[in-house]
C-alpha cells in the first residue's frame, strides 16, 4: 500500500518561524544575490539552547523525510496507484535530473524494477 507522505504537513514550520524571529539573530536575503548571515549577538538576546532546540527539530524532518525512498513515495502518491507497482518506465527532461534520479533510486530502494529514459 502507498502511504500517504505528509510531507509539508510534517514540516515543522513553527521551528522556521521561530527561527526568523530569533533574538540576536540576523539575516537578510536578496534572491537576485546571496543571503547575508550577521554574527550571532548574545548582548541583543540570542539563545542557545533556544537555537538548539529549532535546529534539532528541523534535522529531525529533514533526516525522517527528506530521503530518497520518501520522495519515491511522494511521487507515487500523487498517482491512482494503490499498491507499490512491480516496473516503472521513468521518461524525464534532463532539467528535472537532481530530483527525480533522488526518485529512481528511491524506487528501486522499495523494491521496484525501474527503467528510465533521460
């Protein structure tokens, strides 16, 4: 069976709100350059274990769901599909290589006989 993937669902997102707001820190990102990272300021309030705590539960997410296996079923998740299939014929456009060889490889990890045609 494919589980459903929740995968933004699971996404801790009061860790990255927080994360924004945290005292004595400081970013500023221009897209169109690079982002800026400031020192961190204990004297304006910057915690540690405050800091700890957000980046250990953004690993967490990151390690459990940012994986090739999930991203396979996220994939297929997406299909009509009810079960795992036993072959998959993958056609893809070379602008999409990063993610969906994360993708074959997750299948073929599940167990599924995979052919692609970049």
């Amino acid at each position: 069976r494919i589980p459903p993937t929740g995968t933004l669902a699971s996404l801790p997102k009061h860790a990255y709100v927080a994360a924004v707001h945290l005292p004595g820190v400081k970013a500023m990102c221009d897209p169109h350059k690079r982002a800026v990272g400031h020192p961190l300021d204990p004297a304006n309030g910057y915690n540690e274990t405050l800091y700890a705590m957000l980046s250990r539960k953004v690993l967490a997410y990151t390690q459990r769901y940012m994986t090739t296996t999930h991203t396979a079923l996220y994939f297929l998740s997406a299909t009509s599909l009810r079960t795992l299939p036993r072959r998959v014929l993958v056609l893809w456009a070379s602008h999409y290589t990063i993610m969906l060889t994360g993708a074959i490889d997750g299948l073929r990890r599940l167990g599924v006989e995979v052919t692609d045609v970049p």
